[in-house]
C-alpha cells in the first residue's frame, strides 16, 4: 500500500530530488498541500538543529502521517566551512540561488584554488510532534568558479562530485540522485522506514 510522507519543505526542487530516490511506493507530499502551515525561522546552528525545528513543526501541525525536514547546504574549506547553515540566505535576507552563488564566485575569486568542499544534509524524521530520528549525508568535490551548466539549484552549477569532470548542473539528475549527499541521507531513512512503518 501506498504511504504519505510529508516533505517539511518549501524547495521544490528538493521535494522532486527525494520524490524521485524514493520510487513509487511512497506518496510525497510538501508544504505546498499545506499553504497555512508557516514553519518557525531556522535560528539553529547546525544543521541537525534546523532539521529538528521543521519537523517538529510540520508534525505537530499535521498529525499521523510520516514527516520527513531536510536541512542542507555547502561546506567550502577555504572559507572556513561558509556557507554552512547560512547557504540559503548566504548573498542576505533577499537572497536567491543565483545571488548566492555570484557571492561564492565574488568569495572564491579572492583567493587561490583550487577549492575542496562539500554538501551536507541532514534528515529528521519525525510524527505528531516528535523527533525520531536524523540521519546525515554529505558529497565531497571541488568547487568551481565559473558557473557549469543550468542543471539542479543551488549551488550545483558550481559543484563537482570527486570522481567526475562536470559539476551538478550538468550531470543527469539520476547520476546526482545516486551519490549527493540527500541520496545518502535518504538511503537510510528509506531502510529506517520500511522497518518502522
Ligand atoms: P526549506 O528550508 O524550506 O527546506 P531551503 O532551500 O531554505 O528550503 P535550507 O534551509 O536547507 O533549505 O537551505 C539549503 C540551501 O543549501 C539551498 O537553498 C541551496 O542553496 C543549498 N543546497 C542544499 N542542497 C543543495 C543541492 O542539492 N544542490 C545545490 N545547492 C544545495
């Protein structure tokens, strides 16, 4: 039988990235199905945290079924860890993918490559109100400073996994779908669940 899992997000784009990992045996919903619903600001400092602020949130707004927040960003060495837990909103409070990824170009561009780095991800899974679990993921590469590619979001123009030639914003979706760091995340949270539920 076919499940509901809510995604605790309101980036589509990651709501299509683990509707497709998950396959067809789950029904993934986002906080589109629920306009009224506004999650608390993600004040935390990790991204852990993060991920437990919006799944505590949305399951305790929409009881019974599965909830599933995805907390994420960019890691890059040389900027000491930056962007990190401020990825979405690393250009400002006005910040968009494109704006933040012309501020890593701008950071990146004072200082000499080349630049490893990383995506992380952390997943909480959570149900009426309550935590039960997070699971972490992360993709290790190189950063690049001009733009590859329309591909993904984020930052993905500029990221290329370790093993690969092309960044994110030009490999296939299947192929970032098979080793990001929200994959990796999500593997386990797919063995978490078929145990759980
Ligand atoms: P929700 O909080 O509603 O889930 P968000 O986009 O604000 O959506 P985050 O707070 O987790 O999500 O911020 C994640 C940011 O990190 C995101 O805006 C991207 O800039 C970056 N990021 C995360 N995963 C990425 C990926 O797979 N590819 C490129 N950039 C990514």
């Amino acid at each position: 039988m076919t499940q509901r899992i809510l995604i605790a997000t309101s980036n589509a784009h990651k709501t299509e990235e683990i509707r497709q990992i998950m396959g067809g045996e789950w029904e993934v919903v986002d906080l589109r199905s629920h306009p009224a619903l506004v999650l608390p600001e993600e004040t935390g400092d990790t991204f852990e945290a993060n991920a437990v602020i919006k799944a505590e949130a949305a399951s305790l707004a929409v009881a019974g079924v599965w909830v599933l927040s995805d907390d994420s960003g960019l890691e890059v060495d040389a900027l000491g860890g930056q962007p990190g837990v401020r990825s979405a909103r690393y250009s400002g409070e006005t910040a968009n993918d494109a704006s933040n990824r012309e501020k890593l170009k701008s950071e990146l561009g004072k200082l000499e490559g080349p630049f490893a780095g990383r995506f992380r991800c952390c997943m909480a899974v959570a149900k009426d109100g309550k935590v039960i679990r997070v699971f972490h993921g992360s993709v290790e590469g190189v950063l690049r400073v001009e733009e590859e590619g329309v591909g993904g979001f984020g930052y993905d123009p500029l990221f290329v996994p370790n093993g690969f030639e092309q960044s994110f914003g030009v490999l296939p979706p299947a192929t970032k779908n098979e080793l990001s760091h929200r994959a990796r995340a999500l593997l386990q949270v797919i063995e978490w669940l078929k145990e759980a539920s």
